[in-house]
C-alpha cells in the first residue's frame, strides 16, 4: 500500500553547529540515539530528518554549538488546513493506516487549570506562616467510615467497635503514576520507587508486572492489574501495597493497549510473563467485565486473593458520563478511584484518541466529587486526578476541585531528564527512560534520577504548604473539595456550574 | 496417610468458606471436601500448595482465580470464569461451565465434561514451561480462544453438539483443537486451520488420555478421533494496522 508520488516531508526539525565553536569532539555522535550526527574524515554530518528534538545533543555539547529549530520550513499558513492535519493525510494517504503518536495530547485548547485562581488571605482572615505553624499534607488513601461505633469498657475507657478497611498512608498528596515497565526502563522504575521510599508516597508499577529488582520496593508499589493481566499472578498482588485495576487510561478511552513485539526483551518478557518478542495486547474491556455489575465480582476477587488486607484502586477514563462512572465504581467495592484526564501521557496512542477523546481533569475531578456527595458515597472512595499534573498549582486546584491525591507521570519523567519529545514509541530513547536498549538504560544512573524526581516532590510539597499556608490552610482535610478557594477567570457560566467555582470578583 | 477435612458450605458467605478452607490447608489437610456448595463465588481464589478440594454442588464465579497448585474437583457446575487468570494447578468439573472459562489463564488445567460458554479460554498465555490446558468435552459457545496469547484449548464435542462460531479472533499464540471438521465459516480473523500432524497428536494424547481418565472415559476413541488444529494467521495480528505520527 506503499503508493508514493508525495516525495518526503518538510523537516520537523533543523539541526545546525556552529562550526567556529565545534571542536570536533563527537559527544552529539555518541549521545544521539537517533542517528542525527556521523563523523565522516574530520566532519561531522548532520540528519536533522531524524531528529526528535529530545535535546540530547545540546545537553552534552560543551561548547553550545548545536542549535535546533522547530518547523524550519513553512506551509503556506492556513487557518484550517493547519500543519498537522495536512501531514497527517500525506501519512495516510501514502500508508493508509492508524496514526499512533507518543506522549499527551496536543490538541491546542484551554487549559482549566490556568484559569482558576486560587485564595489568599489577607486582613479578614489572617494567613498562616508554614515556618511557624505547621501544615498537615499527610493522606489517607482508602475507605472511611459512614459512621463510628464504641463500646465502652468496664474500665471506663472507650473502645472503637467499627472494623476499620486498610488505607493507604502518604505524606505529601502525590503519588508517583502508573508506567510500565516495558513502556519504561528498569532503571526509570527503580528511581522512582527510591523517590517513593523517600518522600514517604507510592509510586504504581503500570500493567507490565514487577521485576525482580524492585521487589526490595514492593511496600512503595501500586500493582496494577489491566485487561492483558501481564505479570499478574497471586504473588504479584501480595507484594503489592494496593492493588490498581486499570479500567481506562486518560489518554486512550475506550481502547486497550498494545505492547509491540519489539520492546518485548528477555527482562520485559520476564515480567510480563509471555513469550520475548511477542506482542503485547491489552484488549478494551477485562474480559470478566461485560457490565457494571461484573466490576465489583472483580474487585472482590482481587480482595479475596489478599486476603482483605489490600486496598483497591481502580482507574477509569475521564469521559463524558464521567459522574455516572464515578458513582458505579464507588459502589463496586473499590477503595480509590484514579481519574485519568483526557491530557493523559501514553508510550503510545491513535492520534485521533489522543487529540479528541475524553474531557479534562479539572471537570472529571469536580463532577465526581460532587456526584459521590450527592450520593452519600464520597466517604466510599478516595479520588485520585492524574492526566497533566504540570506543576505544584495543579495539585492544589485538583484538591480543592475533590481530589485526594494526584499521580504524576510526564512530570517524574522530565524530572529524570526527559524533553516531552513524543518519541517513546521509538525505543531509542536517548535519556534512558523509554527505552530496553541496554547502553541507553544504562544512561540513566537510578541513584541520580531518584533524587531529581525526590528534589521535585520535596520542591512541590514546599510550594502546596506555602499556598495554603498563604490562604489560612493548615490541614489538607480543610482544602479538599473547599471550591471557595478557587475563582474562574474567563470561564463560561456553564463550566463554573460544573465545577461549582465562583467567577473572579463573586 | 491423607488427611481429610469436611467442611459444609451450607448457608456460609465466600470469605468464611475460602479462611475455612486456608485453614484447612494451613493446618495440613491433603484433601478438603466442601459439600452443600450453592453459588459462592471465589473458591480457591489465590491458594497456594498442592492440596486437593472437593466442591460438591455449584461452584459460584471466578473458581480457583488466581490459583497457584491445588486441584479442584466439582461434582456438579461452575458459574462464569473458573480458571480465571489461574497460574498452577489443575481444575476438574463434572459439569458444565459458564462464559470466559481459562480467562487469562497462564498455567494448569482446566478439564470441564460438560459444555461451556461465551468466550472460553479468552485470552489464555503462555511463557516458558508455564503452558495452559483447557479441555472441554462437550461444546464451546461463540468466541472460543478469543485473543489467545498460548497455551492448548480443546473441544471434543462427546454429546455431537459443537457451537462454536468467530473462533479464534485476535489469536496470535497457542492452539485450539476441535474433534472433527470445522468449517472455515467458523473461524474469525486471524485464525486459521492447519491439519494436525502424527507429532501433533502425539504431543496432545497424553492429555486427552489423563482428561478420559478424570472422567471414567474410554480414551481410545478420544485419542484416535479426527481433529482440526486451529492456530494464529500471524503471531502479530495487529502489525499492519498502525503508522507513526
């Protein structure tokens, strides 16, 4: 199907070195995982059509001779026909197939987040110094009573009668998301469970199983159970702190996943326990899920398998019956439920779910919220909101919007050095993260890397208890859900009514 | 000297059943017989060890989920699921079964006498020595072997009913073997049939042969009949589907 008479594309990316400044000494060559630099005689050449703009290069020249640009070449501009659209009908014309893309979405549209406002305090209500008063982050993940019995014993003292679920203790609201080993490298994976350790948060292990050498991690880990049950086995879901369901991922709604052949290597093979080189598919729906009320037959089987003595989480897609989700979820059993934005990070996602599908975080989170009020069942269920998590700010409007905890994904990735290029789905990336090639994983030293993602948990938990400490805040139980201490600015009448914020000046 | 505990199911909720049964097994029991089961669900979810459990009367959904070694043996039917993402061991029932029989199963074996539902041994995979069995001796509904990653799915037909429709969507790894013809209208995209070898049968007769004696079969008959071998078109079905952005 490999018709061809559209010839090659205009360059994505322009490479160029200023000769006056190179030295001639091939840190582009060996760094560039892609092939964008080769050193012919005492030259080096340069393919800027491989390029992915990963940054590699730049980072590791010592003479900041290399220099990039984005879309050297102009289309004539057009305000429909925009660039992306007409390159993505000359790939399809010319393959006639899907069109999968790396990382979130690109689509171009408001961010909700950057227009809610958050509170301070000023004379009516003074704000509270975090130096001097301290402000309490630390969560509780899981089930919360409807209601307390006691019984009072014949000493007088008073004893607690209601048999308590296990919830999860965190001290800062983030959680580190759920990535595959597989989509990611074993040392990515081990940088972030030491970070986890650290900073006293979890992180999740994604659908590609627990490799041997995180098991020293495993009371860090989230395991995750998705519809392929890669890796899944009974030992898996003891070893795990809370076991996660995955349902739906933020940004893919309603399809699965799929693991190529390619990034299935011996070790990955291990850990998903199928067969090296094979291709890995997550078909859409669990297959002993048909209904909603197969969910909780799931739920129980999993809690059943450990005893009772793990929390459940289950993740779902932010779509737009979301409330109704929520709610049906609440009832299944579950402990937590992850809420996935439609600007999730996926390896690997059909252009047109990334870009189209799904509805925003910020209005998933409130919409929730509100649904498991109005149904008595918010004690049911903790909420966690992922999907573009970008910075400390979010966090705080996701907690005020309902949210319990946040997990971050690209966030920890670029915390270990990656440059948001969308490649991932190549496997040759140049920072050791996204990719099973040994010299590459090898890059990426996990004792470095936990500290970076460590340094940035630290950094934001600072800046959440400086935000809340600024508008009078000093526990996370008082903010959570507290809409007050947001205000829309340039938001419709409409989406203020979802998310139940006041405009600016109200 | 085996050590025999009885439990009676009657009236009890599955979490008391399955600590009954952990117990049990915790404090030694070879063999554990759970009479006046009626529907509870999870039965053997996630048991270790090598024990061997009696189920008399229906067993409710998801029997022996997550299951790492013991056998079970149903004297009666299993709800939707046994064998669900089931690791080691061996399960036996005498009767029918319900949808999504071997879900995701990745080691063991599942023997069911009678038929079985929708979608039996979806999903069902193999690795290394880990190699699923699900033999069924009646027929199998729509959707057999559904995305089958591994392992040997087989359906003997003995009551001269054979159901099975779309068989094989998605497969790309394992083997499905039916006694008899199958005619190519039954096959879903991505299987397709391939006549089975002298080294076939004789790779698969020991099972058929322990499968006749789990259940008082003459397995000449059984190991001597005509099959049809069922395998993927390609073990990447989805290969051709997708380009890069």
């Amino acid at each position: 199907m490999n018709a061809c008479n559209l010839g090659s594309m205009p360059l994505r990316y322009r490479v160029t070195i200023d000769r006056d400044q190179c030295m001639e000494c091939g840190r582009c060559v060996e760094n560039c995982s892609y092939g964008v630099f080769r050193q012919e005689g005492d030259k080096i050449l340069i393919n800027s059509r491989k390029c992915t703009a990963c940054h590699r290069c730049l980072t590791y020249c010592p003479r900041d001779a290399i220099m990039l640009t984005e879309q050297p070449c102009d289309y004539r501009s057009h305000p429909v026909w925009s660039r992306q659209v007409r390159e993505a009908i000359y790939n399809q014309a010319r393959t006639g197939k899907i069109i999968l893309a790396g990382m979130g979405s690109v689509a171009d549209l408001p961010v909700i987040f950057d227009r809610l406002m958050l509170d301070a305090s000023q004379v009516t209500t003074p704000p509270t110094d975090p130096l001097r008063e301290p402000v309490e982050l630390r969560t509780y993940l899981g089930k919360k009573p409807g209601k307390l019995d006691f019984r009072r014993k014949e000493n007088a003292d008073v004893e607690l009668t209601t048999e308590l679920t296990p919830n999860l203790m965190i001290e800062t609201p983030i959680l580190l998301g759920h990535m595959s080993y597989g989509a990611i490298s074993l040392n990515a994976h081990i940088a972030m469970a030491r970070a986890a350790r650290e900073i006293g948060t979890y992180m999740g292990t994604g659908e590609g199983g627990l490799h041997p050498n995180l098991y020293p991690y495993e009371d860090r880990m989230i395991v995750q159970v998705a519809s392929g049950r890669f890796g899944v086995n009974v030992d898996y879901l003891n070893r795990g702190a809370a076991i996660e369901l995955k349902l739906g991922q933020g940004a893919k709604p309603g399809i699965g996943g799929h693991l190529t052949g390619e990034k299935v290597s011996k070790d990955v093979s291990k850990t998903r326990m199928i067969p090296q080189g094979s291709d890995a598919i997550s078909p859409a729906p669990h297959h002993d899920i048909y209904g909603i009320e197969d969910l909780p037959q799931l739920v129980h089987a999993v809690k059943e398998a450990t005893e009772w003595k793990k929390p459940v989480f289950a993740k779902i897609a932010a779509v737009n019956n979301n409330a109704e989700n929520v709610a049906a979820v609440a009832r299944s059993g579950v402990d937590a439920i992850a809420i996935d934005g439609f600007r999730g990070g996926t390896g690997a996602a059909p252009r047109v779910f990334r870009d189209h599908v799904g509805i925003p975080i910020e209005v998933a989170i409130a919409s929730a919220d509100k649904e498991l009020r109005k149904q008595g069942l918010r004690n049911e269920v903790s909420l966690i909101a992922c999907g573009s998590i970008r910075e400390s700010p979010d966090i705080v409007k996701a907690i005020a919007l309902g949210a319990d905890a946040v997990y971050l994904g690209t966030a920890v990735l670029a915390a270990m050095g990656c440059r948001v290029c969308g490649n991932c789905y190549q496997g040759l990336c140049p920072w050791g993260i996204a990719t099973q090639r040994q010299d590459l994983v090898d890059r990426l030293n996990p004792d470095v890397a936990s500290k970076q993602v460590a340094n940035l948990l630290h950094a934001w938990t600072l800046e959440i208890t400086e935000l809340m400490g600024a508008a009078g805040i000093t526990s996370i139980e008082s903010l959570r859900g507290n809409r007050d201490r947001l205000r829309g600015y340039m938001l419709d009448e409409g989406l203020l009514e979802v998310l139940d914020v006041k405009p600016i000046g109200a | 000297m085996t050590k025999q505990v009885t439990i009676d199911a009657k009236g009890v909720h599955y979490t008391p059943l399955n600590q009954q049964i952990r117990k049990a097994l915790e404090d030694g029991a070879d063999e554990v017989v759970v009479n006046n089961v009626l529907g509870q669900r999870f039965i053997g979810d996630g048991l270790h060890g090598d024990a061997t459990i009696r189920v008399n009367g229906v067993a409710g959904g998801d029997l022996a989920m997550f299951m790492s070694g013991p056998t079970i043996i149903v004297h009666g039917n299993a709800e939707h699921a046994p064998g669900n993402t089931m690791d080691s061991g061996k399960v036996v029932i005498h009767g029918s079964a319900g949808d999504a029989v071997a879900h995701s199963m990745r080691g063991g074996k599942v023997f069911v006498r009678g038929d079985i539902g929708y979608r039996g041994g979806i999903h069902m995979k193999q690795y290394e020595t880990q190699r699923p069995i699900l033999v069924v001796g009646g027929s199998a509904q729509t959707f057999l072997g559904e995305y089958m990653a591994g392992g040997l799915l087989v359906v003997l037909g003995l009551d001269g009913v054979m159901k099975a429709r779309e068989i094989g969507s998605g497969i790309h790894g394992g083997e499905i073997v039916i006694r008899g013809d199958v005619d190519d209208a039954c096959l879903a995209a991505g299987a397709k049939k391939v006549p089975l070898t002298d080294e076939d049968r004789t790779r698969i007769a020991p099972v058929l042969r322990e499968f006749a004696d789990d259940f008082g079969l003459d397995p000449e008959p059984i190991v001597n009949a005509n099959y049809t071998r069922i395998v993927p078109a390609s073990a990447r079905p989805f290969a051709g589907k997708y380009t890069w952005e």
